[in-house]
C-alpha cells in the first residue's frame, strides 16, 4: 500500500469529512452527481424541489468544474413537465460536456419519464432499476371546463379582447372544434421536437417501432432495456465503480438552499402563508399528484 493510500484510509474514518478528504489525498477520479427530483417547472417557488433550469444553473456549472472530474451522473426522478424547461437544461448539460469532452450518465429512479426522459436523454449512457418507469415520450395538455358552471348559477362572464385568437381554449367557453385543432398543431410540433431529440441521442440504439416508442406508452426499466430507451439495469454506485474503480469518489452537487421572502411575508407570492398563497400551493401540490399519480407513484 502506498504512503497515500495508508494516509487516505485513516483520513477515511474521520466522521462527515472523512470520505472526501481521503479521496482528495489519495488523487481518486470524481464523479460529479447532479440529482434532479421533482416536476419540471419553471414555478420553482410553488413547487417545493421543481426541475428548472433557474435552479440548476448552478449546479450544472460547478458540476462540471470539480477537480479530478471524470464524468458526471445525472439522477433523474421525475414524471415530467415543462417541455421549455427540459431542453433548456439538457442543452446545457450537452454544451458542457462536449466542452469539457466528458461522458454522462443517467440513472432513472422511480420515474423518469416525458421530459424526465428528456433530461436523461442528454446522457451518452442512461441506466435504470429494472422496476423503474421509463418513457412516455408525448405531449399532453389538460384542464377542465366550467360553462355549464356559469350557466347553472346564472353568471355572466365579460372578456373583451383585442385579436380574435386571444382567448382560445377558454375553460368558461365551449370547446370548439377549430381551437382544439390548433391545440393539436402545437402538440405535434412539440412531440417531433421531442422525438428529434431521442433519435439524435439514442439513434441505432433504439430497437422499436417508433410508433409504439413514440405512443406516449411507458414501460418498466427492465422492457426499456429490451426497446433500447435505456443501456443498462443499474445503480449510480455500482456502475460507476465498474467504469471508474472502487475509489470514484461520488460528489453530490445540490443548490444551495435559500431563504425566500415571500414564505415570511406570504401576500400574492406563491408558497407564502395568505389565503392566496395557500391556494396556490394546494393547486399546485395537486397537480404534482395528478403528474405523479399517472406512474402509480
């Protein structure tokens, strides 16, 4: 063993301090984990633990400046959200790993699926557990219509626009069938977007049908292995000791927690204590469960 080695492994007992003070003596390769949990939104504050690119504009950057860095890990749980939000942050990922020419890797935990996937996608390699949901590459939009509402509690409601398609898809109005088609352009606008995305990342790894990849379906880890959504069943721990040996030293890089006013004053801040802010906040909490619900979760 050498001077190194033996000096890392008494530093290593040292409680809290001790993991990464060996690593630093003894020169182990980094590897740098960036955890992305949650809806991706870009209403950080009314989603406790949102996926935006605000919050993680950070720790992407500091991510990839870690010394001794070998490669980074992305840990993905999340059942999606913003499309907007999943491009942006997987751009950045892609702009710095080819800059810095290192590899990626993604882990899919409970869920990764549409723009969870999407951010996975911005791996060279993604990994799952063989139960982990994976996929569901679509585009949806929901709500709810009230006019029947209004008509039974006998309100009016005023709008007065300037521009004939600025209230398009009203929920107070009835669903019209040219509006609903407009709807429908924008989604497959957006869903080749997605698609493009996967074809340029994955390419002659995929082994399905794009119609049945492509569905909105999703699947276990272990069958998106199988359609090549993913490369392998695994964990961040075990694969990257395989890659990089038993030493990798795995550096977590989270965004620093923040104060943030509007919890201490409330008002119409979303995730302040007012009536309002309350409001928000179930609105918003139900929505994530409704996100989350759809994967048994």
């Amino acid at each position: 063993m050498s001077e190194d080695s033996a000096t890392g492994e008494i530093v290593r007992r040292i409680p809290v301090i001790g993991e990464k003070l060996a690593a630093r003596i003894e020169g182990a390769p980094t590897v740098a984990v960036l955890r992305m949990s949650g809806i991706i939104s870009q209403i950080g504050m009314a989603r406790r633990g949102a996926i935006n690119m605000t919050e993680l504009a950070g720790p992407i950057d500091r991510a990839f400046k870690l010394p001794r860095l070998k490669a980074v890990a992305l840990a993905v749980n999340s059942p999606g959200g913003a499309p907007v939000q999943s491009a942006l942050i997987a751009g950045r990922i892609r702009a710095l790993a080819e800059e810095k020419e290192l590899p990626i890797f993604a882990f899919c935990e409970d869920v990764a699926a549409s723009g969870g996937y999407w951010l996975a996608c911005a791996a060279d390699e993604i990994y799952a557990n063989g139960a982990s949901i994976v996929g569901s590459i679509g585009v949806v939009s929901a709500g709810f219509g009230f006019p029947a509402l209004l008509e039974r509690f006998g309100v009016e409601r005023r709008v007065h626009t300037a521009g004939d398609k600025k209230m398009l898809l009203d929920a107070f109005q009835v669903e019209k069938k040219k509006e609903v088609e407009r709807l429908r352009d924008i989604q497959d606008d957006m869903h080749e977007q997605f698609k493009s995305y996967v074809r340029e990342r994955r390419g002659a790894r995929l082994k399905a049908d794009e119609d049945v990849l492509f569905s909105g379906e999703f699947w276990t880890g272990r069958r998106a292995l199988e359609l090549g959504l993913i490369d392998g069943i695994g964990d961040v721990r075990t694969i990257m000791r395989e890659k990089f040996g038993e030493k990798v030293s795995l550096r977590l890089v989270a965004a620093p927690k923040r104060f943030r006013l509007q919890q201490l004053f409330g008002g119409r801040a979303r995730g302040g204590w007012a009536p309002d802010g309350l409001v928000d906040d179930a609105v918003a909490a139900l929505e994530d469960r409704l996100l989350w619900g759809r994967f048994g979760l």
